[in-house]
C-alpha cells in the first residue's frame, strides 16, 4: 500500500505542476508598449520592469499582486496620468 501511496502523490505532483506558474518579468518598454499593458498581461507574483522616462498614462493593477518597479529609480521615472 505504501508503494501505491507514493507512486500516486509522485503522479499527481508531475500533473499539476504544469499548473503551476512561475513569476515573470515583463519589461516595459521592450516587452511591453506601456505599464498598463504589462500589468495586464501579468499575473500576481510577476513583476513590471519599467526603463527610465515619463510614462503618460494611469495605472490600475485591477486586484493583481504585481510588483511594479523602475531600473533606474523614481528620480528618472515617473507616471504621469494624462
């Protein structure tokens, strides 16, 4: 019985790991045209890479855990809502 117990829990880890996503980096603007976008096409845990520069556009991460973060800092990036 012990063997069965193991074979079927090793079974069922190697089905559902596919259905396990792992966390990405979308950068924006190389990956992605704007934040907006990337947050979208995002999951939570994924993190949005934003490049320096003034991004005119608002942001709504729409209940998404996504960690938003700027290469260079906030003094070279901004958003700026239209």
């Amino acid at each position: 019985m012990r063997i069965f117990t193991l074979r079927l829990v090793s079974y069922l880890t190697t089905l559902m790991a596919p259905l396990v996503a792992t966390p990405r980096t979308l950068r924006v603007p190389t990956d992605c045209p704007s934040i907006q976008y990337a947050i979208n096409a995002g999951a939570t845990g994924d993190t949005v890479l934003v490049l320096p520069g003034v991004y005119n556009e608002s942001v709504n991460f729409a209940g998404k855990g996504i960690y938003l973060t700027s290469v260079a800092g906030p003094s070279v990036t901004r958003i700026e809502p239209p």
